[in-house]
C-alpha cells in the first residue's frame, strides 16, 4: 500500500506495447490502400468521373460489413476472452489482404471488402482492453492516445507501402518488370509487406497479450506459455519474486476479497453472471457519447476517403467558362499514387508528432471534455475550405496551403478519437458491459464510415460533372456541424464501476485474481527457494494492499 500511494498507479507498458504491436497491422494495412485505391479501380474498367462513387462505395461495404458484426465480436469477446477474438480477426484480415491485392475485377474487390469488415471487430475489442488494463482515470489519456498513436505510425508507414510499392512491375521495371506475377497483380506487393507484419502482430499477441476478461485471467493460456518458454533463455533468473501489479485493475478489490476462498473457477464465475440488458448498456449519457462517435467517424473517415480521388483527379485551369466563384469551380491536383502516398505518409508523421507530445498535455490542461467539443468546431472548417486549395496556381503555395489544412485535421482528429473513446468508456455503467458497449460503438461507427464515403464518393462524381467540386466538402461540413451538437449535452462521468454483478460475484471474480496472483508469483520464483505457504502468504498480502489502494482512489 505504501509504494502505491507513494509512487502512484503506474501503466501497464508491457503489456500495452504488446497490444500496440497486436494493433499496428492493422492501420498500416488499411492505410496502404488511400494512394492506389482511384488506380485500382480505374484499372478495373471504371470511367474517370464514377472512380469516387466507387471509391466510397468499397469503403462504405467494408464499413457495412463490419457494423453488422461488431456487436457479435464484442458478444464473443465477453463470453471467450478478448485476446481469441482479436487473433481471430487479425488471422481473418491477413488472409483478406492477400486476396484484396489478387483482386481482377470490382466485384471480387467489394466481395474481400465486405468479408474483411465482417471478418475483424478489434476496433472496440482492443478499446475495451485498454479501458480493462487501465482504469485509473488520471491515466487514461496516456493510455487511451496509444492507439491512436499507433495508428499514427501505421499511418506513416501504410501509404508508403502502398504509394510506393503498387504497380511495382511499373515503377521498378529493373527488379520487378520481369516477374508476371505483378504484372498480373500490380497492387498485390504491398499487401504481401502488409501480411508479413500481420502475422508478426499476430504472433506477438498469441505469445505475449495477457487476457483482460475478468472470468477469463485465471485461465490456463498455452500461448503465453509457449511465449514464457522461448523467451526463458534470455532471461535473467532472479532469487526472489518482485513484487508487481497483480492484475490490469489494481482498485478493483472490495471487502469480501478473500473472506471465503482464494480459488474460483471460470465455471462457478459463469453460472452467476447475470444476462447485460439494453437499459444497462444504453443510458442517456452512453447513448449521447454514441451519436457523437458516429457522426465523428461519418466526416472524418469520408473525408480520408475521398481525399485520395481529389489528389488524383486532373488539375483544371480555373477560367470564366469553367469557373463562377465562390460555388462553381472544378478540378483536383492531378497527382499519383507514389505522390499521395508521399502527403499520406508527411500525414502520418505529423500526426504521431501531436499524439505523442500535444494530446496528453492538452487533455491534462484543459479537461477531455473541452477538447473534445473544440475539437468538433474544427472540423467543418477544415472541411470548407479544402476544395479551393485547388484554384491557387502556385505549385508550392497549393502544396503549403493543402499540407496545413491537413496538419490542421491531423490535430483535431488525433484529438478527436481518443477523448470521445475516453468519455464512451467513462460513462459505461460497470466494466462487464464494456465489451458489448464498444461492440455498439463499433457497430454505429461502422454504419457512419459506411454511410459517408458512399454519399461523400457519390457526391464528388456529381460534382465533378456538374462543376461544383465544393458539393462533397460542403456536405461533409454540413454533417460536421451537426457533429459538434452532441457533444454540448455530454457530461463527462467518473467511469465505469469495477463490479460484474451482485456481491457474490465481486468475491468470486476477485478470488479468481487471487489465484491469478498465486500463479504468476509461482512463475516469477520458479527456479527460487520458497514454501508453497510463502507464496500464498505473498499473494495474499498484495491482494490486501491492492484492496487498500482501493480505499485510498476511492477518498481522493
């Protein structure tokens, strides 16, 4: 107890940067796709004008997709574990890449797509773990900006892979021009790189993520200990157990700790959980925190959908038969896919830039709620003036202009996504909803991000042919400024409560920590000297102080 109230709860770092190494697949996959998607599709037969219709379109089915299964995912991970699904998803989005980079028509394109969204929930899955692993509320804009951050990271790397590695047979004729396998695939190379770092996220997760499931910690892993095993060589064996944190929720204890027994089983921990009811997960507050996540990710993610098509539609000189301004002008900045690979990847490294040093300061200074709201005020802005970087001339002056307004939505979505994680998460009504919480946000979300690249994609081709290339920003704006209302009615909570149910379960869940404690103080002195009643004495002494430190969170 003393060490805790004088050094403070401290982060998981071990096990977050391994559910950050489990998670940087992802983003650098998704992200790949930006700078060739408009070539893809072009090179499927799809005329100039209908490339963003289509482009949004293939966004919007994997979005779909995934809507339609997150709440299932969450459901699974509740009933078998996070740490299952989660490989689940990342071996099902590992194979849907090698098939998406394979893709020789649209229809087998959306086919992948839309199997790839349904196959992977995650999103909300390694939300949930985050909130599980950490839910001291001082530290989870730090523990929260991880992924993002990561994220981030995928980002920079991502549309390099994919601007610079698509039509390789093309770019790179001296190394690839005499392999048919990539004149017949050309956007199949960098999805083989992003499949090489799937299967390190997914080994990375089978050997080294620890579950955070409440009923499932105590369970027996042979990922983890086939981890423990190749890995014991380069350890250094130590005469006697340090002392560590014996579970992701160190405040979780309550009285009847051990009053009982020490041992429960994942059996006697099912029997007594009580059903989640609607009611229980759809308060006023989590349903508010809801609405705004998905208009969020509505014009965000449609924005970074039809971005890509902007940059690669064709400049047009702006001239009195052609433009009437501040409304009718047309045109994009005729760039391809390495070029916008190049902004995507400067996108990225500013991004990490903000997470890693702006977020947490901000959030500390000036509440998650403030920022939140303000951030969502940025947004139309950004989206309004977009379009018009276009008209300017100067090549570098476009460039300069472009890049900040870019930098400038970096911030405020880096900002963005975490905060409205943060309040979802604290307005839950305990942690055993957390999983199927998250799996609705994911779900709704999803629903936002399928519904804003297809009427955004939509309403670029309209606009391009009609000559008002203002029409998909303005409408994003529009949307965004809805967005910023939500926000106004939110009230930022105190976070979930640490309990599963009724009394009884508390101490059959905290038993199952205590024999939790007992196994890992047994693998930390495996080669030392010590009586089995020493280890049981440990364990129970660290639980007590772990309780104790309950009691001192709850006064403050």
């Amino acid at each position: 107890m003393t060490n805790r109230t004088k050094n403070g709860p401290k982060l998981p770092a071990q096990q977050l940067a391994i559910l950050a190494v489990a998670r940087f697949a992802e983003p650098l996959a998704l992200t790949s796709v930006f700078p060739y998607l408009p070539e893809m599709i072009a090179s499927f037969g799809v005329e100039k004008n209908e490339v963003a219709r289509w482009a949004g379109f293939t966004g919007a089915i994997f979005s779909i997709s995934q809507s339609l299964t997150a709440v299932a995912w969450g459901r699974a991970s509740d009933r078998f574990g996070r740490k299952p699904v989660i490989l689940t998803g990342l071996a099902s989005t590992m194979t849907c890449f090698l098939l998406w980079g394979m893709s020789t028509s649209l229809p087998m394109a959306i086919t992948v797509r839309a199997i790839m969204g349904g196959g992977n929930g995650n999103v909300g899955i390694i939300r949930t773990m985050v909130a599980e692993m950490v839910p001291e509320k001082e530290l989870q804009p730090k523990a929260f900006s991880l992924m993002p951050l990561v994220w981030s990271i995928g980002s920079v790397f991502g549309p390099a892979f994919g601007g610079f590695f698509a039509r390789p047979a093309e770019q790179y004729p001296n190394v690839f021009g005499q392999i048919e396998y990539f004149k017949r695939y050309p956007f199949a190379l960098p999805n083989l790189m992003a499949c090489c770092v799937f299967f390190i996220s997914f080994m990375t997760g089978l050997l080294f993520l620890k579950e955070t499931l409440q009923s499932k910690r105590h369970r027996r892993d042979w990922g983890l200990l086939l981890g423990e095993k190749l890995t014991r060589p380069f350890k250094r064996s130590k005469p006697h157990a340090r002392r560590r944190r014996l579970s992701f929720v160190d405040d979780e204890a309550s009285a009847p700790l051990l009053a009982e027994s020490t041992l429960s089983t994942s059996e006697q921990i099912a029997s007594k959980t009580q059903p989640i009811s609607f009611n229980e997960i759809f308060t006023p507050q989590t349903s508010i925190n809801l609405v705004a996540y998905t208009f969020l990710a509505l014009h965000s993610v449609a924005y970074d959908q039809v971005l890509p098509v902007f940059l690669n539609y064709p400049r047009v000189v702006p001239d009195e038969t052609n433009t009437h301004l501040p409304f009718q002008f047309t045109g994009g900045f005729g760039l391809s896919s390495d070029k916008i690979g190049t902004i995507f990847t400067v996108y990225g490294i500013a991004c990490g830039i903000v997470q890693f040093f702006l977020f947490p300061t901000l959030c500390a200074r000036f509440g998650v709620l403030n920022c939140y709201r303000t951030a969502t005020l940025i947004f139309p802005i950004i989206y309004f003036l977009t379009p018009y970087t276009a008209l300017i001339q100067d090549t570098t002056a476009r460039y300069a202009v472009f890049l900040a307004i870019m930098l400038v939505k970096g911030v405020v979505v880096i900002i963005g996504f975490p905060c409205t994680t943060i309040l979802l998460t604290n307005s839950a009504s305990s942690l055993r909803i957390l999983g199927t919480l998250n799996g609705f946000a994911t779900t709704f979300s999803g629903l936002g991000r399928a519904i804003g690249p297809a009427a955004v994609g939509a309403v670029f081709s309209w606009g391009v042919r009609e000559g008002y290339a203002i029409a998909p920003w303005w409408l994003l704006g529009t949307v965004a400024l809805l967005g910023a209302i939500p926000p106004l009615f939110i009230v930022e909570a105190d976070g979930p409560t640490r309990s599963l149910g009724a009394g009884d379960e508390d101490a059959d869940e905290n038993g199952g920590e205590a024999e939790e404690g007992l196994l890992l103080l047994d693998q930390d002195v495996d080669d030392a000297a010590g009586s089995e009643e020493e280890l049981r004495s440990r364990a129970k002494n660290n639980a007590y102080g772990t309780m104790s430190g309950a009691v001192c969170g709850a006064s403050r």
